[in-house]
C-alpha cells in the first residue's frame, strides 16, 4: 500500500481548463486540473514543463474562474502535485480578461 500523504480527500474533477501564473500573473503554462481537495491540487501542464518554474506560483481554474496560491510538492514528467497555500479567490471579469489575455487555454 502507497503512503498516503495527503492532507484531505481529492476529487477528481474531469480535466478542467487551468493556468499557471507567476509574479503578477504572468502567464507560465495552461493545464488541467486533474485532481483538487481544499488543500491540493494534481495538475497536467500543457507545456514542458523541464525548465524551472517558481517555487510558489498560482492556480487559475478556468471554469471557477478562481485562484489559488500553491506551491510545488511533485513533479513527473507533465504531472505536478501543488499544496494549496491560500484559500481560493474569485476573479473579476476584468482579471480573467488580463489572465486569459494572448493565450489559448485548451
């Protein structure tokens, strides 16, 4: 049996449309929400995602339209564990345009 090291129960929540932001939102890569409990997250970047990403970085999911600061507990291959750090925030019309800004989310 795996050890088990999560904090809460993870549901599985159907490949939802996600980013990944840096400093002030800045754009790193689009994902999906694989799994997510109010103190994780299994994320599948869209992107390679070998070069280095910021310790502490956000969480946008796209069909909430909410944000979570997190950070990076895993890494395999396109796969990420992410601690939740900070409850969820919603975000206004006017961010989800800055957000989505260029970029194509899949």
């Amino acid at each position: 049996m795996r050890n088990e090291r999560r904090q809460g129960q993870r549901r599985t929540t159907r490949l939802r449309p996600g980013k990944l932001l840096g400093a002030r939102d800045g754009f790193l890569c689009d994902c999906a929400v694989v799994e997510r409990s109010p103190r994780g997250a299994r994320i599948r970047a869209f992107a390679p995602v070998d070069r280095v990403l910021p310790e502490v970085l956000t969480l946008y999911d796209e069909v909430e339209t909410r944000r979570w600061t997190a950070r990076i507990v895993w890494a395999r291959g396109a796969e990420m564990g992410l601690a939740i750090e900070a409850g969820g925030q919603t975000v206004s019309d006017a961010e989800r345009h800055k957000i989505a800004g260029l970029f194509y989310a899949v």
